[in-house]
C-alpha cells in the first residue's frame, strides 16, 4: 500500500496543458512541450536520445508524461535540439516570461 502511495505523489498533474497547476509546476506541460519541438525541429526520438546521451525508453516516458526528467537531462535534451536554455526555464516555470 506505501508503494502505491509514493507511486500517485510523484504523477504528473491531469487535465489538460491550460491549467493553472500545469504550467505552474511545468510538470505536465514539459512532456508535451518536449515532443512538439522534437517533431518541429524534425528530429527523431532515436537521434534525440543519442544526442542527449539518454535512454530512448527513458525519453518516450518523458514526452508521455510518465516521469519527470531531472533537471541535467532537460538541459541535454534542450541542448540537442538546439533550445535556448531561457526558454527551457520558462517552460518548467522557474523563469518569467
């Protein structure tokens, strides 16, 4: 029972990507945000993965919303498709627009 506890505390929050706690948290938002400029840029989850050094597993569960990546693989994946570390922060909701 603990585990399924511990396991509901770490979900990303549901609903839709305009809710307030969303881009707040940047949790749910990030995901989504994550696979758009992915398929914008026109770069594969595969060529992604190898840039970023990170397991094409681990991404596809970033992009689902399944885990939330730490921060030093956000900054890789950004890195790898070519995004400005500022807007990054915004998307996660540590900076201001």
């Amino acid at each position: 029972m603990t585990s399924q506890i511990n396991r509901r505390r770490f979900q990303a929050p549901q609903g839709d990507d305009k809710s307030p706690g969303a881009e707040r948290f940047g949790v749910h938002t990030f995901g989504n945000f994550l696979k758009q400029e992915r398929l914008r840029r026109g770069i594969s989850r595969s060529l992604l993965s190898a840039r970023a050094q990170i397991e094409p597993a681990r991404l596809s569960s970033f992009e689902c919303n399944a885990v939330v990546p730490h921060l030093d693989e956000m900054e890789r994946m950004a890195k790898a498709m070519g995004l400005e570390r500022e807007l990054l922060l915004r998307k996660l909701g540590l900076l201001r627009p």
